[in-house]
C-alpha cells in the first residue's frame, strides 16, 4: 500500500477540522481524538530540554494528532522534580494551546493530585487523566473518595485503569459509578480486556472510552472508542492517525493493513520498557527521543535489534 507523508497529513488536517467544526468534540470534550502521551526529552545529563519538548508538541500537532497528554508514565513525570513537572505542562499550553493538553496529575495522595489539577488549571488546561489510588491497593470507598477529591480543581477528569501497575482496577461497574457521581467523563481503558468497552456502553452510555493501550487499538476503536491516548505517534504521527481515523469510521480496508504492519510497534506500548522503546523509535525517525531517567535503563541488545527492524520496516513502507 502506497503512502505519501504530505498527503495523508494534509488529509488527516481537513479530518481533524471538519470534526471539530462539525461536532463541537474538541471543545465540548476536548480528551476525544488522537491525544498523544508525550515522551520527555532529556538531554545528555538527563536535565529536561523544554524547548525541544514545546517543538515536539508543536510537530505532533501539525501532523494530525489533536492533543497532548505531559506528565503521563511515558513522560516519566514519577522521576520529575515538582518544579520540572509544572513547567512540563505549561510549555505544552504555550506550545499548542490549554484546550489541546490534558495533563496526568497522578500522585500518591488525593490532595497532592486535587493540586496538580489545579496547576492544571491554572495553566489554561481543558481537562486531566487521573488514575486512582497508587500508593497501595485501594479500596472501591478510597477510590471514590479519591475522585471526588480531585474533581474539586473543577477540572474534567478522565480516569486512567492500569490494574497492571496500579493493582487497582476501575471496573465496568466502579467506572459507571463515578460517572454517575459526576467525577469522570471518560477512561483510559488499559486492561487489554476489549470485552469491557461493550460493558461500559451499557452502564454508562455517556461515558467516553479512549483506547489506553496502542496495541488493542483497532479492537477498541471498533467497539466505539471516542479516543485514543497514544503511545506510538510520538514516532510515527501521520500513520498512527490515519490509522486511528479509518478504524473509528469503519474502514476497515484500509485501517487493518496499517494495523497489521504498525502492531509490532504497536505492542511495545504494553511492555514495561516502553518508554526506552518509543524514544529510540523517535530516535530512528529522526525525531529526538533521547536518554531516559533512572531507575529506568537502557534496552538490552536484542530489545534494541527488535525495535530498530520494526521501527526501520516502518519506515521503508512509507509510515515515518
């Protein structure tokens, strides 16, 4: 299948407008589309280099995507100072505008994320990705509580689930609940388990699922996903929109080709290394990905071989 780069941006770009003109989604519900998990770059003595991050927006952007999540696992926001986290998120905003920026205000106690929410607020933010309770296995009461806590920064709230590294799980039936509290108006569902999105519908029928994983992409976007909150486009933008656009829309002739060639890829999302993966992917694509920051390390030999191939087969199809 043929691609040309400058084609399929500049299409994905009339996309994008004729939604937001049409639909109202990027205003009313800013956290729908294509909302990229910002890498971090960090320069040779791991010091956070802001104004190639403020570019790295700028060109996430202009390339299709509809937003930015800073300061999510992928941002490595665990290992910034408080001072460098604020800061991450007020030069996405200069960069590309509050409304487009949706920041993770995670953090082990409630009130120390009700005041990330509210920076985020303060710094023009439309909307914030929480997850719940982190610091230990929490409680379906703490988990609410929890919620109601941030929702006081007045902000919109998406809730994260990663039972994987939370052991914390936002079921079907939790999610409805906060939803019906008025806490959330959509999740980042990153369980793997497709079958939910169908539960969900069904108890809570206004709540926006955004696809949390990069690799159950086409599963989710089929089953009605109003959004994706991606990994893999801080490499490789244009192909992971388009991709992204055609599977929401039902077309699957051209969504499952590119699904299929993007997916090893794709699932690196899903490792625990996914950080050092995307970066050097970025690296590759002539994108500056960069060091990461410890405890993280760098892949071993055979996880680098891997992800070069992939990266590098990506890019001689015409995907970069």
């Amino acid at each position: 299948m043929p691609h040309d780069s400058k084609d399929r941006t500049g299409s994905l770009m009339t996309d994008r407008t004729d939604r937001t003109d049409m639909t109202g989604e990027a205003s009313d519900r800013p956290w729908r589309g294509v909302l990229v998990a910002t890498a971090l770059p960090l320069r040779d003595d791991l010091s956070v280099d802001h104004d190639a991050y403020a570019d790295h927006c700028a060109w996430l952007v202009a390339n299709g995507c509809d937003g930015v999540v800073p300061n999510g696992s992928l941002g490595e926001y665990q290992v910034l100072t408080p001072e460098e986290r604020a800061k991450v998120v007020e030069t996405a905003v200069a960069a590309i505008g509050g409304s487009r920026v949706m920041p993770g205000v995670a953090a082990y106690g409630s009130a120390e994320a009700r005041r990330w929410a509210e920076q985020a607020r303060d710094a023009g933010c439309a909307s914030v990705m929480l997850l719940p309770p982190n610091a230990y296995r929490a409680d379906e009461r703490s988990v609410l509580a929890h919620y109601a806590e941030v929702a006081k920064a007045g902000l919109p709230i998406v809730a994260y689930n990663n039972p994987i590294d939370t052991k914390v799980d936002l079921v079907p039936e939790l999610l409805a609940e906060l939803h019906g509290e008025g806490y959330i108006h959509g999740v980042k569902e990153f369980s793997g388990d497709v079958r939910r999105a169908y539960r969900i519908a069904e108890l809570a029928p206004d709540l926006d699922l955004l696809i949390g994983a990069d690799d159950v992409l086409l599963e989710l976007a089929v089953a009605g996903a109003k959004g994706w909150v991606a990994g893999y486009p801080n490499a490789l933008p244009a192909a992971s929109v388009e991709l992204y656009r055609a599977a929401v829309r039902g077309d699957l002739a051209t969504a499952l080709p590119l699904y299929r060639q993007l997916h090893p890829l794709l699932r690196w999302d899903s490792q625990v290394e996914f950080v050092q993966a995307i970066k050097l992917s970025m690296d590759i694509v002539g994108r500056y990905g960069g060091p990461v920051r410890p405890p993280r390390v760098p892949l071993r030999a055979d996880q680098e071989a891997a992800v070069r191939a992939a990266t590098e087969k990506a890019v001689a199809a015409g995907l970069g």
